[in-house]
C-alpha cells in the first residue's frame, strides 16, 4: 500500500476528501512506515480533508481479518 492508496481508503471511510496525511506529532509522512504504531498493530495519524478540517485517526487490525477504524476532529 502507497500513501496515495491510504489517502483514498480513508478518504473512502470519511465520505471527504483526504488530501494532507501527517504523524501524530504533525509531521509530514514521507513514508508508510511513518504512520505505522505497534499496539495495536495499525496505522495513526493525523489527517486534512479539502476544506481544511483536521482529525486524529487510527486504523488497526482486529482479529486478523478485520480493519477497524476511529477519526476524531481536531481543534483549529
């Protein structure tokens, strides 16, 4: 998986537009790598959708075969 194909699974998760990834301390991602978190296994971040709204999100791997998935709004 790209970040390209991670900003259009999310963006597909969201219903909007995902067009900035960054790490949860804001930085920019270069790589996926950058995003990945341990426990639980997945993937974290934050996000920027086309009208400038910012979320924390994570996607983790539950049982295997199923991939969860939580955004929550950040403050401007």
């Amino acid at each position: 998986m790209t970040l390209e194909d991670l900003k259009a699974d999310l963006s597909e998760r969201l219903g909007r537009k995902v067009v900035d990834l960054q790490t949860r301390d804001g930085d920019p991602v270069e790589q996926m790598e950058d995003l990945y978190q341990p426990s639980p296994a997945g993937f974290a971040g934050r996000l920027c959708l086309r009208n400038g709204a910012r979320f924390a999100w994570e996607l983790w791997l539950e049982d295997g075969d199923h991939w969860n998935f939580q955004a929550t709004p950040l403050n401007p």
